[in-house]
C-alpha cells in the first residue's frame, strides 16, 4: 500500500491581496490568472510585475504559484501568447494551466515551467491522463463530472499527479464547455467572457403546443462541497484540491481556506493515526463554510454524475449568515485599524476569522474614524479604529445578519 500523503490545498487568488490572504490562512499554493487569456477576464488579475512579487513572497512562505493560461487559443492569440511565456519564463512560477494542447506545446517549447491541465480539457480517463503525461504534463486537472472512486483508477492507472476541485460555484455544461453566452450576449465563456446565464430563470412552454409549463431554473447549479468526500480523497492520493473562486471576496478566500486547512488537516490525522473521524466535527466545518453566501450545496460529480439534486431548481436568493466587513489593516497594542464595505454601527455584533484562532463574534463597543474621533457610525468604504485584544493582523470581519 502506497503511503498515505496530505493533498495540497489550493486556492483561487483574483488579485495579490486575496493570494497573500490565502497564504496566511493555510493555502499550499494559489491560482492566479495574468492579464490575458485566462477564463476569469473579469477578475482583477496580475500584471507581470505583481506576479513577479507574489512569487517573490510565495518563496519566503515555501507556497507555490500556478499562473493559469486556460482559454481557447486561436491563430491570431498564438504569437501574443509565445511573447507572454518567454517573460513568464523568467519569473519561474511552480506551474501553468493550460487547456490547448497548442498552447501546451508552445508552454514545453519556449519555457521550462511545468505544465498543469486545466479541468477544461475535460480529461475523465486514465487514456486522457496518459496521453497529457507523454505530452509533458506534471498534472491533470480532472474533469468535474469525474467521481472520487473514478480518480483511484485514473491514478493507478496512469501514475501522474490529479487535481480535482473541492469547492466553489459549479457549471451546469460539461466542464464549463458552454456556448450560451455567445448566443445571448455575444461573449465567448471559453475565453473569459461567460455571463451567467445559466443562473436566469428560464420560461417553459410545450414546444408544440406552445403551453406555457411555467418557469425554473433549469440550469442553476448549486455549489461543490467536498467535506464528507475528504477522507477518500486522500486515500485515493489525489494531490491537489482546489477551490473555485478568483472572483469571491477576500472574505470567501480567507473562510474557505480556513476551514479546509483544518478539515484537510484533521482527516488526515485521523487516518495515520488510525482513528475515528467525527462525522460531529466534519458537520461543525460544513456549517463554517455556509456561512458564506451561496446557491445551497451538493456533492456535485465527486460521489456519482451529478443529477437532479445538484441543481438549485426554486432559488430565490443567496443563503449567508454573514456579510462582509473588510480586512484588518493593522494592529497597535489592542488598537485594530480596519477597513470597512458596508455601515457599521456601535453596539452591532462582528466575527473576527483569524488565521491562528477558531472564529468568534464580538460585540463594537466604541469606533473612531481615520481622523481617530469617536463616532456612533462608520460609513462604508472607510478606515475604522477599535479595541481588541484577541484580534489579530490579516483577520477577516463579518457582520451577522438575520436571514
């Protein structure tokens, strides 16, 4: 029996903030997308310079930075794109995604960056794996439709990393290969430019008799939650597992990687020291991650194909128990300095997520303003000043609000 290994944790990073945040709270790597073809082309994403100084901290922190390159190329992108390879050469990041067996080909060509596949290649079988492996690959991203039981084999049979994720917002098309955005609003999702329609209501008729059967949301996938499923995942050697989500909040970033960093962390203690996992503790980080808004949740492909459960047919709104405040700035003695995206109110009651401590509300007793005056308000988009002494530097603030 091969020995058991802990999978990586990765997480997405929309921007240096949110891959720093995503360090501190216990990411093993981060994803980010550079300034041209990736599929997230509206997220802040990274110029060379910052990708350059992110890779610069991930050194010192001994995290690793994978630069994703995952659109579908066309003639006209392939000699941008070799430009853009040569000056990410110098910047050796630990890997890039790619999903273009052409663009692939210029990665193993014009640099000597690893090369990951990206779950666009919607590769679902050891045949895929080990055709991507005799091609140069280091890892297969595997499709999200692949089951955890379907990774064993691929593994077994092919010998090359896998990734899979393990949260975030899913797609209802297989692999995200979906075209409806180009139909609709004349943006091509396979280039960066999807425009959610899948998550519109859509109105059903009879198509020959034109009765109206009244209206669904047919296509709204619920979210990936892989926590029940993270015991197989490591005894299936999976190395990776990844979080969807360059473009959530930092608040997102810092609570999910939180929680499985501890529920990684734990399980596989559990398995090499052979004892029981809590059925009681892997419900206590579930309920941490719903939290945080979402389209309710399901195992999506990880168990079996996904079917009816895992679409959110009657959804009527986001389900959160928190709202996002803003990032702790710094801390002087007990004095917190933070910013904040919304109102805020003396007496109203936050949660502090701490990198090193377990989450916990507190109630404002007092606040003052950037010019340090004591005021009964704080208006969104402003510097604030509290006291605390539990809270620490990088801590992410939420306001509790009723459902």
């Amino acid at each position: 029996m091969k020995e058991l290994k802990k999978p990586e944790l990765l997480c997405p990073a929309g921007n240096l903030e949110k891959a720093l945040l995503a360090f501190h709270f216990g990411a093993d790597a981060v994803y980010i997308g550079g300034t041209v073809f990736g599929l997230r082309k509206y997220a802040d994403n990274f110029s060379l310079p910052e990708i350059k100084t992110l890779i610069k901290h991930a050194r010192q922190l001994n995290k690793a930075v994978y630069v994703v390159l995952n659109a579908f190329a066309h003639n006209d992108d392939i000699q941008p794109i070799i430009d853009y390879l040569k000056e990410l050469d110098a910047l050796k990041p630990d890997a890039v995604i790619v999903s273009d067996l052409g663009v692939a080909t210029l990665v193993t060509n014009y640099t000597s960056i690893p090369l990951h596949v990206s779950t666009q290649a919607s590769v679902s079988n050891a045949w895929g794996s080990l055709f991507w492996k005799n091609h140069g690959a280091k890892r297969v991203i595997l499709a999200r439709e692949v089951s955890v039981e379907d990774c064993k084999t691929i593994f077994k049979d092919s010998d090359i990393e896998l990734e899979i994720f393990i949260h975030g917002a899913m797609c209802a098309s297989y692999s995200g290969k979906c075209v409806i955005s180009n139909y609709s609003a004349g943006r091509d999702s396979n280039r960066g430019g999807c425009v959610q329609s899948c998550r519109h209501k859509y109105n059903l008729s009879d198509p020959k008799t034109d009765e109206k059967l009244g209206s669904e949301h047919i296509m709204n996938a619920k979210d990936l939650m892989g926590i029940d499923q993270l015991p197989s995942m490591i005894k299936a050697g999976i190395a990776s597992l990844k979080i969807e989500g360059r473009m959530k909040s930092n608040l997102y970033v810092a609570n999910a990687a939180s929680v499985y960093r501890q529920a990684i962390d734990y399980c596989y203690s559990c398995m090499k020291d052979n004892t029981l996992i809590e059925q009681e503790k892997l419900n206590s980080f579930k309920d941490q991650l719903s939290w945080i808004s979402n389209r309710s949740f399901s195992s999506g492909g990880l168990d079996h194909r996904p079917f009816r459960d895992s679409i959110n047919y009657e959804f009527t709104h986001y389900q959160k128990k928190v709202d996002y405040v803003g990032c702790v700035r710094d801390k002087i003695g007990n004095s917190i300095f933070s910013e904040t995206k919304i109102n805020l109110n003396v007496g109203e009651t936050l949660l502090c997520i701490s990198p090193n401590n377990a989450p916990f509300s507190f109630k404002l007793e007092s606040l003052h303003n950037s010019l340090n005056e004591q005021v009964d308000k704080i208006n969104p988009n402003s510097i604030f000043r509290f006291d605390n002494q539990k809270i620490d530097q990088h801590s992410v603030l939420a306001k509790l609000i009723n459902n």
